[in-house]
C-alpha cells in the first residue's frame, strides 16, 4: 500500500492543529518535516519520516508482503516462511492451474 507524497503533515504541526483550531496547516507546514519521528503503522517502531518507506518495504516483519499472496492470503514478512511451507500444496496447485491455462492459450492459437 503506497501513500501518496505530500498528505502527510508534520508531527509538530498535527498536534497543534489537534490542540488548536485545526487552522493553517499548510502554512505551518516545514520543509524539514522529512525528519520527523513517526510510528510505523504496522509495527509501531518509531523512526524517521523518511526512512519510513524503506523500513516497511524491506525491514518492518510485520508488514504484509505487497498487497495479497497470489493465493489470496495476506501473509505479513515474518509469517512467509510458515506460509510458504503451510501452503505448499494449495500453491502448486494453484501453479498448475495457471499453468494449464497458459498451455490451453497456447494450443488454441497453433
Ligand atoms: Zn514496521
Ligand atoms: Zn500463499
């Protein structure tokens, strides 16, 4: 799940929005904002705005892998190795009939 660039709002601005009026955000917005501290969503490791992105992308173990497994299934980073040998079955089978499907394109169009 990718979040558009430029929704996000620096800490010190929300909460003083939150305690204020909720007004001016935009102007009170800071180009360092990048540096922030935030929470992961998924873990709730703190770290910098910036290296957000890269931590749920390669690092956070509890963030879902992409969207969904190819079997459906949601499987978060480091539940894939119990996944992967849970399904193994459901998997090939799954593979097979993709498979099958591709085979069938292919003699259809010979
Ligand atoms: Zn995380
Ligand atoms: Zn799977």
């Amino acid at each position: 799940m990718t979040r558009s660039r430029g929704t996000s709002r620096c800490a010190r601005t929300a909460w003083r929005a939150s305690d204020a009026r909720g007004s001016d955000l935009t102007a009170a917005h800071e180009p360092l904002c990048e540096d922030r501290i935030v929470s992961c969503e998924h873990c709730g490791e703190e770290l910098q705005a910036k290296a957000l992105e890269e931590h749920k992308n390669s690092t956070c173990e509890e963030s879902p892998l992409g969207d969904v497994d190819f079997c459906g299934e949601t499987v978060k980073r480091r539940d894939e190795e119990a996944h992967l040998s849970a399904s193994v079955a459901q998997h090939l089978r799954l593979q097979r009939a993709s498979f099958e499907e591709q085979l069938e394109k292919v003699e259809r169009t010979r």
